[in-house]
C-alpha cells in the first residue's frame, strides 16, 4: 500500500498541471485579433492624420458655373492629392454619375480652410499648395479657367463627366433623325452650335454680351470649307430669334427639340465639333464635345467692363480654340 501513495501524488500534479495549461490556453485564443473574413467586426473609421486631406467647392450660378467649379475640385483634388467631397447641392446630380462622395456640413466656411479664387475668369496659383495646409479646404469661387483642371482631361472626361444614361440615348436618337430628315450621310460630321441669348442680351453694360449674327455665318462657313458634309445642331435659349436670323434653307440647320438644358448639354457633347457663343454653359459645350472649338472675338466677356475686368482670356480660353 505504500507504494500507492507517491502514484496518486503524481496523478493529483498532473491533473492540476493539465487544468492550467488549459486556462492559459484558453486566456491567449481570447486575444487573438478576428481576420478581414469575419464580417461582424466593424471598421474603424480613418481619422487624424492618417487620412489625406479632404476638398471641397463652393456651387454658385447654374449648370455652366457647376460645371467649371466641379472640374476644378477634382483638378485641384488631383494635383495635391486630396480627396473631393461635395458640401453643398448641385444640379449636376440630374446631369452627370456623380463619383463623388457628399458629406452633410453645417458651415464649411467654418469647419474648412477657405480659399478664395483670385478673379471669376483667372487662374489662382495657389491652389498648387493646398498640400501644405493643415486643414480640410473649402474652395470657393466660380473658378472659371481651364488650368484648374485641363491636365486631368482624360480622367475627368471618362470618369467624372459621364451623363446619364438617359440622356445619351436621347441625344444620339435626335442625331440620327437629323440625319434621316436632312438626308445626310452616315459619314456626315455634327457641328454643335450654342446660342446664347436672354440675360446675356440685357446685361451687355455689366459685361455679358449677345453675339452678332454675322459671327454664326462666318463660324458655319468655316466648318463647311474644311469637312463639306456637316449638319449643324443648334441647341439656345432663343430659339425663336436663331430661326428668325439663321438661313436653314441654305445651311444644313437641324434645331433642338429636346427643350431641357441639361439634355441640350448632352446632345452637343456628342457633336464632333462646336461652334460656341457666350457664357460658361457654351463653353462646356464645346469642351465637352472635344473636337474643334470656334469662339468669338470679343463678345465675352465685353472689354472694359465689371465682368471683363473679372477676366483674363488666356486663362479662359483654351489655347488651341479658334478665334473668329
């Protein structure tokens, strides 16, 4: 019986050693941290410093003005890297697949660095150091120059400035009945032409100016010169003064029917090149449509004015636009 007692000696150490290794085991599977597979595990959000700084854009004006404003957050975003938010409404969700997130601020003018444009029509160098701040900024203006945002063409055109899809159906089957009713051919060219009229008749004083008929007869010669086959899409907000002024006896004229401006947009972004009058919405479409762009000489803005001192042509033309 003597010999018993050390063997139970040995079973009671093992039994206690056995139940500590399971406690220590079971304490170290607590700490291990979930993998990426385990969905229950929420995602912290990515704040302080290890987030890139965010952007955001003043919505001024109408379409024209949103249109140049959003291009130049997504250029400025781009050549700092930071990252585009939207802070206030804008049509252009109607217009265009909008890419870019919207965050609900109360006062961005508060919450954000706020950097104001130089002029409504010049370019603003100092945009190019907004990586050096060390705040989220809020850039205001109308930003109207295309060295906002020229250097990131291709991307803003491919990603950003997708119209909807309803609204590209509805372009390209008007195209194609002009083409059917003018009995042109399938090789024939699409010549955009915008007609700026109502405020800009008014308000010539302040700078805004209408442009004369003989600038539409000079800019439809020069296209029908150089390609021959063309139809001529004209899309204004003075339709009953283009037809009363515009001979479509005798130039291959076809006139928009679409009679919403965001659809109008759209239809001449699908033109092959433009013809463009006054006003931002004009110059989008031309810039959009992506071929050759006709402007007139001195009609925008009127020298000598508020709104002419407010610009600088170099910064808003795009240098390789034709000048009739």
């Amino acid at each position: 019986m003597g010999l018993l007692y050390p063997q139970k000696r040995l079973f009671l150490l093992f039994v206690v050693l056995s139940v500590v290794v399971t406690v220590v085991l079971l304490f170290m599977f607590s700490y291990i941290e979930p993998t990426d597979h385990d969905a229950t595990v929420p995602v912290a959000e990515n704040t302080g410093h290890s987030r890139r700084k965010r952007i955001a854009v003043s919505f001024w004006g109408r379409t024209g003005n949103h249109i140049f404003e959003y291009a130049a957050l997504i250029g400025t975003a781009d050549r700092n890297n930071m990252t585009p938010v939207i802070v206030e409404n804008t049509d252009l969700v109607d217009l265009f697949d909008f890419q870019i997130p919207k965050l609900t601020v109360q006062n961005p003018t508060r919450e954000f660095e706020v950097v104001n444009e130089r002029l409504a029509g010049a370019y603003n160098p100092e945009v190019e150091k907004l990586k050096d701040l060390n705040k989220d900024v809020y850039l205001k203006g109308y930003l109207q120059s295309w060295k906002y945002f020229h250097p990131f063409e291709k991307k803003l055109k491919q990603k950003y400035f997708k119209f909807k899809d309803n609204l590209l159906r509805e372009a390209d089957e008007f195209l194609n009945q002009a083409r059917t009713h003018l009995r042109k051919s399938k090789n024939s060219l699409y010549i955009g032409v915008h007609i700026r009229r109502g405020d800009f008749v008014r308000a010539k004083s302040r700078g805004y100016g209408a442009v004369p008929v003989p600038y539409f007869y000079r800019a439809m010669n020069y296209y029908l010169k150089k390609y021959k086959d063309v139809i001529f899409v004209v899309c204004s907000n003075g339709l009953t003064w283009c037809k009363d002024n515009l001979d479509s006896d005798f130039y291959p004229i076809q006139y928009s029917t679409l009679g919403d401006s965001g659809a109008d947009l759209a239809l001449l972004s699908r033109c092959n090149h433009s013809i463009i009058s006054v006003g931002s919405f004009s110059w989008w479409s031309g810039y959009l449509a992506g071929g050759e762009v006709v402007y007139p000489v001195d009609a925008f803005p009127v020298p000598n004015t508020s709104i002419g001192d407010s610009y600088v042509r170099a910064d808003y033309f795009l240098p390789g636009w034709t000048r009739l």
